[in-house]
C-alpha cells in the first residue's frame, strides 16, 4: 500500500466526527517493545476502558507494519504484564 495513502487515513480518521474528544483519549507508549498507541473510550460508568492498541513496526526510520489488538481479553492480557 502506498504509504501516503496510509497516512492519509490515519489523519482523516483522527479528525473525524467517529471519535468525540471527551469520550475518547490516546495514549503513546511502548508495546512489545515497539512504539504503540492505546485508544481509551470514556465507560458510562465514567471510567476508562481500553477500546484498541496499536503498535509499529519501524525499519530505517519508516513504518512498515501497523499491528492492531481489538480482542478485549487479549488486551487485558497485554495491558497487564
């Protein structure tokens, strides 16, 4: 895939009307060793639960996979080591 492309739509997914500020927060961290992103969703109990984690890979100061985790129990796992 082209990689403007992919940036393309991670900018335009940022900016969307899908993700209201106050419901959702990021948070940039290391996972698997690796430069990550979580994406947090306000719970209606106010809490925050994780909602996706994000990690890339990096090869010659360019990303060359993207490795998404949705699976709530995989997440826990992950989250809690």
């Amino acid at each position: 895939a082209d990689k403007s492309k992919i940036a393309v739509f991670f900018a335009a997914l940022g900016a969307s009307q899908a993700f209201v500020p106050v419901d959702f927060k990021l948070d940039f961290t290391r996972v698997s060793s690796r430069p990550g992103l979580i994406i947090s969703r306000r719970l209606p109990s106010g809490l925050w639960g994780f909602e996706t984690m994000f990690s890339f890979e990096i090869k010659d100061d360019r990303i060359v996979r993207i490795y998404a985790q949705r699976n709530p129990d995989k997440l826990k796992s992950l989250l809690n080591r």
